[in-house]
C-alpha cells in the first residue's frame, strides 16, 4: 500500500483507477479538442493577429487555471499529468489554428501550397518537435514570425511550463497535511535520523 498525503492508505487498485480516469479524462479532452478544431469556422476568420492573440490569452488562462487545480489537488502529481495531456494539445492547436486561418488568409504564407487544417495541424507538430521534414514551409514574412514564434514559445512551453507544474505538484504537496500513524514514518524534519 501507498501512502496517501492526507494520511490515508491508498491500495494499488485504487491508485491505478485513479491514474486510468486521469488519463481517460486527459484523451477525452484532447478528442474534444480535436474536434472543436476541425468542426469551427476558422475559414471565415481573416484576422490571423487578433487570432493569435485570443488563443494566448486562452492559453494562459487554461495554464492558471490548471495550475490552481494542481496545488488544491488531493493528487497533484495524476492532476500534473493531466494538466499536462491537456495544455500540449491545446498549444498545438492553437497554432495549427493560426497557420491554417494564415493559409486561408493568404495562400502565399506557406509553401507549397494551400493548407488544409490536416496540413496545418501536421505543419505544428513538426515545428514542435523540431523535426521540420521541409515539405511545407513559411514563405512570407509573417508565416515566418509566428512560426518563430511558436519556435520560441515551444521552448518555453518545455522549459519554463514544465519547471511551473513541478512547483505547483511540490506546493500541493506541501500543503497537504503530513501522513502520520503507526509504521508510517514522519515527513516532517524532526532531526531523527
């Protein structure tokens, strides 16, 4: 058995439904959001800044949002993870969003040709893997800003995005009332060795 921070016993059945509805929820999430990016109306939007600009602002309140919910979790290592499996898809799709509203904006933005929301959403994926096969690349001046963009906020996702969920799983932790009892050993630093 694990123990819970509360100090409560958590039986492995229980962790693993626990980590099983997590996931589920996350995957959930991302087939909604998949959905909602194929099923809007993007192609009757024009305006690529205004675009790029409401999906950061929605990004940026998913993240405090999911932040919020990781430190007040009972579990915030599994809600770290879920907020994780959540917030990468969002960040794709907002700029898979954006290079297609670009393409349809301005066929000329891409090279070599129109992009569907397939190809757009496959154009991001590259870009944030850095994989780049080059098969489909930015030909303008803006296609090639918001790409660099992305190129730069991708690394921050990585690295500052990661580093900002680990604090708020310790910060969970840490406000979580030690575990305590017989043959549970003290968390807090007692000086005992």
């Amino acid at each position: 058995m694990s123990v819970q921070a509360d100090g409560k016993q958590l039986a492995p059945a229980w962790r693993r439904r626990l980590v099983v509805l997590g996931l589920l929820r996350a995957l959930a999430t991302a087939v909604v959001l998949v959905g909602l990016y194929y099923l809007l109306p993007l192609d009757h939007v024009r305006n690529v800044p205004l675009t790029l600009a409401v999906g950061l602002v929605i990004l940026l309140v998913v993240i405090a949002w999911q932040l919020r919910a990781i430190v007040r979790a009972r579990q915030p290592v599994l809600r770290a993870i879920v907020a994780l499996a959540t917030t990468v898809p969002l960040f794709v799709l907002l700029f898979a969003s954006v290079y297609f509203v670009m393409a349809q904006a301005s066929p000329a933005n891409f090279s070599p040709h129109q992009l569907t929301r397939t190809d757009a959403l496959y154009f991001t994926v590259t870009v944030f893997s850095t994989v780049g096969f080059g098969d489909i690349t930015p030909a303008s001046q803006g296609a090639r800003l918001v790409v660099t963009a992305q190129m730069i906020l991708d690394l921050l996702v990585l690295g500052l995005g990661i580093r900002a969920f680990v604090g708020a799983v310790q910060l969970g932790r840490r406000q979580a009332p030690a575990a305590t009892g017989p043959g549970i050993p003290s968390q807090q630093g007692d000086g005992a060795s």
